[in-house]
C-alpha cells in the first residue's frame, strides 16, 4: 500500500527560493514532509532511500540558508539527493526516476542547474567544490553565477584517499570552501577501518549534549568579546575527547559534531558559517541513515536500495527468482575452491553485499578483507598478498576497478603478480546508468602484457572460471560477469579449471560463424534459432577467453566461413578489436572474409532497464539477427523481392 502525505508546505516549493520566507519553526515542519514525499516517492519507484532519509533536514537547511543554483551544493556519490531534487524543481517528474527517459538516480549536470556537478563514484565532491571556488577567485564564467562552494560527503566516502588529496590542497590554499561530513556510520557497508574509528571517537567520548553545544558555531567566527572564553571551552573538550583534530591540522575549520537531525543547530552553525567563514571550513554533522522510516532504520543496511515497496510494512515487492544470481554463484564457488586452499583470500572495497564476500566472510573472515572506499589501495594490497605467497581474489565491480586502473597496471601487471579479479557488473546494468555500466574493463585489461581476460557466458561456466583463477599462478587473471539471475543452466558439482586460452564450440553451421565473449551467448543462441528458421543456420561458439586469444578456434572459424561476427558486452578496443587484429596478421582478410564485430556503441547510455539499454545498444537478439542478415546480403535481396 502507497499512501499519499500531506504536504501543504512542500506543495508551496517550486524552487529552493521558496524556502526564504518560511520561518524556523516552518522550516522543520517542512523537513517532515519532506521525509514522507521521499518515503512515498521511493515506494513507487524504487531506488536509493536510506541516504537520501539521512540528509532530508540537510537538504532543507542548506537550500534555505544557501542561494542555489549560485552557491553550488555537491552531493558526493549522490544516492542522497533524492530529496534535493524534490525542493529542485522536479517533484513531478520523481515517478521517472531511474527509468528510461527519466530523472537519474543521482545528480547529474544536463538535468537541472541545481545540479552542479555530476556524481556516482565516491570521494569526488570536495575536488570538485574546490575547483569551482578558485574558477570563481580566477573569473571563471559559468551559466549560474559563482558563489559558495559546499561539498557534501558521507563519512564513507571519507574511506577513500581522494577525500583527503581535496582536503589537503584545499587547506594549502586557504580559500573559502564548506564541507559537510555527514557522518551516518553508514556507507552502503558499515565503514571499516582508522578512519571510521576516529570518527565515533568524536562524538562518543565525551558526552554528546556537550559537544553539541561547543559546535554551535567555529570559535574563529563568533563575535569578539565571546571568542576567547568559548575558545577554552572547545579546547577542554577537545583535550577531554580526543585531543585535537585530523581535519584542523589539514588547514580547515572544525565545527561538530551536531546533531544533523535538529534544525535548531543547522540553521545557525550554517547562517554562521555563510556570515563569517574565510576560509575552509568542516562541519561534522551525525546522522542516521534511513532516519524516520522503520523498516530502513532497522534494515542491516539502512534501506540504501529498494525495490518498490509497501510503504505500511516496508516489505519490497521483488519477481521471484528462478534463477541464482551470479553474484552468489561466485560466491558460493570462491568458498568451495577456498575450503580446499588455505592461501585464498578476498578482498572488496566497501561492497562486501554486492559482491558476496558477505557470504565468504561468514565462512573464512581471518581471510575476507574490506578495504573501504579505496580500489587503489585494494589493488595494490592484493598485489602484496600475491607477493607474500597468497591467493587474493578482488571482487570489485567493472564501473569501480576503473578507479584502480594505475595500480592494475603498475603494481599487478608489471610485476606479473597473481591477483585474481572478479568483475562483478560487467555490461549494462540498468537504473543506474551510464555511470555504473560495465563497459571499458574488456579493452583496459586485455591491453595489458601477461594478463589472462575471461568472461562467463553463463552460471555454471562462472563456476569453472573461478576455479581457473585459483589455479593460475602465472600472472593476474580477471573473469567477467553480468548482474542479475543466470540463465538456470545446470551446475557442476564443483569447478574444473579450463584450459587458458581455449574456447568451445556451442553449436555446427554453415556460412556465418557467430563468436560470443560473456553473457550474451543466450541472446545470440536465440537470434541462431531465428535464423535458422529462415535457412540460415550459423556456427555458435563461446570464446571464453579474449587473452589469451584461441587462435585456432578463430582462424578454424574463419576458414570455414563465408562471415565472421564477433558479440561482446564492451566498448570497442575489446575482445573484437583483438580478434580483428589476430585476422588481419594472419592475412585472413586478403582471402575475402566478411567480419563484423557487436560491441557496445560510443556513446554513454542513459538508465533503462537492461533490455532497452542492450536495444539502444543494438545487441538483443532480433539486432544480431539483423547483422547476420545484412552481412550475408540477405536482407537487402529479401527487400528486393518485396
């Protein structure tokens, strides 16, 4: 059941100006109905809740006491910024979100001027911030105007070493600069690690109330004749907390922690702030990520992303699965091979449920590692458990391990290191869109000297290709595979190791070869059917392994084909660029061949479901179809004959 709130405040915002004539009281009232509307919005849509539920009084205080789209408010990952794009003029497009031709599900630059910077990776707001003030100090021109820059992060994001690098230089530079550490314990994970640590420390060594008064506002901002003895009191509480603060000795003024949740110390630490502060300035703010709805206060993590839900019980309304997912197919595989090899361990970064080291960690947790936000450093720390003689699997989505790429090339690949990469999410992924699609991860790893690339056409080849990666010492290896359910093949009892380099035929035909790398074997293997159908029966084979390339396979297909055409779930420069390459050295293209290569085209597809990406994409079935028919000639003689 969906319910629709009353929100006779929220109904008078058509933009953040609104929000000037309500008064305190209003203003909180308003931060209420704003926190149903999401609630409400999320239920029909599903999507990212818990954040955004976390941030609502954030939101509403920041847009009324800020002069959006002027002063520029950046949401750092953005799954929070669901309620900003209520007060930001799109309440009415909510419906859409994450839907092909809708509202992103996060901020995103072509979509409103509200939107000042585009975000879904970790870690990026401060940087950006920090850019937009020293355009304004240089004279920059922007569409908007120049004003205060705020960067809003999560304490999450904090994990990652980008965060610091911002704050470092921004400290360097002295300039005016406002970031908000919205500090919810919470990542999509609980955060791990020193920094999560010294974070409760702040807030949890000294009794709250106290410290909620020392941060009324930064002792270098109050008027004169109070500065001093406010200055001694922040300094006992400080001695008496935690002695001193990393975020001071960075160069920023520290205010916090305050109660994210109460607009009385909002409202004026941020009318403070704007009145007053010179230079860069932190404010710690301690929130409660899902705060006001039950069923995501009370969830292991926070309500961070839902189906569509009932609003009264919280209970999401998922299609039931017929199918494993392939996420809990690696899973359940990497916890077999590691029963039997003490040496296998695992690593993520931040994502120990989207990628099931959950599960392995329950079983082997002296050997389950979550860095936090830091693919560098999860990178280079496999690199020394291979060095050191271990077996380490990163599990990193495709979008994410873009994030690590130099330490993939100079820390594993260089040093011929045996790091094994699972690479969850490979392809289009859907609601989320061209920020979390898998696309690129083909082509930067195949380039590389000494790695071996493999891509799982369905659950059970998974399942063998994790055994592969434990067994190859030789140098990195990386296996692909998509979101979602398999295919509901049958499974192995338990991995074989394929043979590195080989791939296998699925099915004999004549003229046309159909050479498939990853899952999108079911799609081609159905635009087979439908060719044959009209007497064209092709060739299928899964090449399993886009390097070390299967040189005979290939040169076997092309010899005996009149057309070969390559399927890949990638950009160009991938699996087909490295077949065209094998083809064209061997001379195969001087004896005629038709090739074609299917690859993802180049541009950035917007969020869809997956199917109406791959359909923009042009790799369904009835597209392969169709490029079979036009690269032996079919279709234009049929159309002829019409």
């Amino acid at each position: 059941m969906t319910s629709v709130p009353a929100t006779p405040l929220l109904d008078r915002v058509e933009s953040p100006a609104d929000l000037k004539r309500f008064s305190d009281a209003e203003l909180t009232r308003l931060a209420h109905e704003l926190r149903e509307e999401t609630i409400a919005q999320v239920s029909r849509t599903g999507g990212h809740l818990g954040a955004g539920l976390g941030v609502v009084e954030l939101t509403v205080a920041l847009h009324a006491i800020f002069d959006a789209p002027r002063d520029k408010i950046i949401w750092d990952v953005s799954h929070q910024s669901y309620p900003h794009k209520i007060l930001t003029g799109r309440r009415d497009r909510m419906r859409t979100i994450r839907q092909k031709g809708g509202l992103s599900g996060f901020t995103k630059r072509s979509e409103s001027p509200y939107d000042p910077f585009g975000a879904a990776h970790s870690s990026t707001s401060i940087s950006a911030a920090l850019g937009f003030k020293v355009a304004a100090d240089l004279g920059g021109a922007c569409p908007t105007g120049h004003g205060d820059s705020i960067a809003v992060i999560g304490d999450g994001a904090m994990s990652a070493g980008m965060a610091y690098e911002a704050m470092n230089n921004a400290g360097h530079l002295g300039r005016r600069l406002i970031v908000i550490l919205n500090d919810n314990e919470m990542s999509i994970a609980p955060p791990v690690g020193a920094m999560s640590s010294y974070l409760s420390r702040l807030y949890a060594e000294a009794p709250f109330q106290d410290l909620k008064a020392a941060a009324k506002g930064a002792v270098s901002l109050l008027p004169e004749p109070f500065r001093e003895g406010a200055k001694r009191a922040k300094d006992l509480l400080k001695g008496m907390a935690v002695g001193g603060t990393l975020f001071e000795a960075l160069g920023f003024s520290y205010i916090g922690p305050i109660d994210g949740h109460d607009m009385d110390q909002l409202l004026p630490v941020l009318r403070t702030v704007k009145a007053r502060a010179t230079g860069p300035v932190l404010i710690h703010a301690i929130t409660r990520k899902g705060k006001g709805y039950h069923p995501a206060e009370t969830a292991p993590d926070k309500g961070h992303a839902r189906a569509t839900f009932d609003v009264v019980t919280g209970e999401q309304k998922k299609a039931p699965s017929n199918a494993p997912s392939y996420t809990k197919v690696f899973a359940r595989a990497l916890i077999d091979e590691a029963g039997r090899d003490p040496r296998i361990c695992a690593v993520t970064a931040a994502m120990p449920d989207g990628t099931g080291l959950d599960l392995f960690g329950e079983r082997y947790p002296s050997r389950c590692f979550d860095v936090g936000i830091a693919e560098q450093h999860g990178v280079t720390f496999c690199a020394g458990l291979a060095a050191g003689g271990m077996r380490p699997f990163a599990a990193i989505y495709s979008t994410f391990l873009q994030r690590g790429y130099d330490q993939v090339v100079h820390d594993v690949a260089i040093q011929r290191l045996p790091v094994r990469f699972a690479i969850d999410r490979a392809g289009l992924v859907g609601a989320d869109g061209a920020t979390h699609a898998g696309s690129y991860d083909i082509a930067y790893l195949a380039n590389l000297p000494g790695f071996t690339v493999m891509a799982a056409a369905d659950e059970a080849e998974l399942v063998h290709m994790v055994a592969t990666a434990a067994a190859h010492d030789e140098g990195p290896i990386a296996f692909r595979y998509p979101r979602g359910e398999g295919m509901g093949v049958e499974m192995p009892e338990r991995g074989v190791p394929l043979e590195i380099g080989r791939g296998r035929m699925i099915r004999e035909g004549g003229r046309v070869a159909l050479l498939s790398f990853g899952a999108r074997l079911k799609e081609v293997l159905e635009a087979a059917e439908a060719l044959e159908a009209r007497g064209v029966a092709p060739t299928v084979a899964d090449a399993r392994f886009a390097k070390p390339l299967d040189r005979e396979l290939i040169l076997a297909l092309a010899r005996g084909h009149e057309a070969l055409i390559t399927i890949e779930e990638g950009a160009v420069g991938g699996f087909g660029s490295h077949v065209a390459q094998l083809l064209a050295e061997e001379g195969v293209f001087d004896t005629g061949l038709k090739y074609r290569s299917m690859v993802l085209p180049d541009i950035f597809i917007d969020q869809a479901s997956p199917r109406e990406m791959y359909e923009v994409a042009g790799m369904n079935a009835t597209d392969i179809e169709a490029k079979v028919l036009e690269t032996l000639g079919v279709a234009r003689v049929a159309g002829q004959r019409a």
